[in-house]
C-alpha cells in the first residue's frame, strides 16, 4: 500500500517511504533469508498483499518485509505460520490501542472528571 498524499512523490521520497513497493520476491527473499514460497505463503494468508508491477511480479515495501521478518522469527522457533501471523496482527493491534491510549489519556496533574449518577 502507497502512502497516500496530494503531492506526487519524488525520486527522493520514496527512500524515506516505507510503504513504497521496492523490492522484488527474489531481493525481499534474500534480504529476509528465507525462500519466495514463504513470502507467497504470507500473501496466500492474507498477512501481506504486495503490489503487482504491471508484468505481474511481487513488489514489496520495507514495512511489508519487517512484517515477514517477525513472523519468520516466529517460524523459526516453531510457531504454526497461521499462529505467527495471528501473534504479528494482534501485537500490532495492541500497539496502536496503547498508542492510542496515550494520546486519549489526561495529563497526568489533570483530575479525572467526577462520575455522574453517583
């Protein structure tokens, strides 16, 4: 998935982007140490669908490939690859709930306000 902006990105941008799709199957294969059957079989779980180049191929993103590292992690200690990737999407939820959270929370020298019906 692209960042989604008003302004069409530069050349430069996309070094920064996380969500741009740079790299091959064969390259994010090799970055993760790992086979393209395992990068396809995390598209078949629907973990990560990577962009398509117009000739068909995986395209992947940094995120998308840090994302497949913690589930090979897993993996590699003997998780199911349907259970990694269930551990991966609910710890990435509780992150953005505390996230959240702490944004939403009171600053701390603020008083909670008084509960009605009480």
């Amino acid at each position: 998935m692209l960042a989604e902006t008003n302004e069409p990105q530069t050349a430069a941008d996309r070094f920064d982007d996380d969500h741009y799709p740079a790299y091959t199957m064969g390259r994010a294969a090799e970055m993760l140490g790992t086979t393209p059957g395992f990068l396809r079989s995390l598209d078949e779980v629907k973990l990560i669908e990577p962009q398509r180049s117009q000739g068909g191929h995986r395209r992947y993103s940094r995120h998308q490939l840090k994302l497949a590292a913690r589930v090979r992690e897993l993996v590699d200690r003997g998780t199911g690859l349907e259970a990694a990737c269930r551990i991966v999407t609910l710890e990435d939820q509780l992150q953005e709930a505390q996230d959240l959270n702490k944004r939403l929370a009171p600053p701390p020298e603020q008083d909670y306000p008084p509960l009605r019906g009480l």
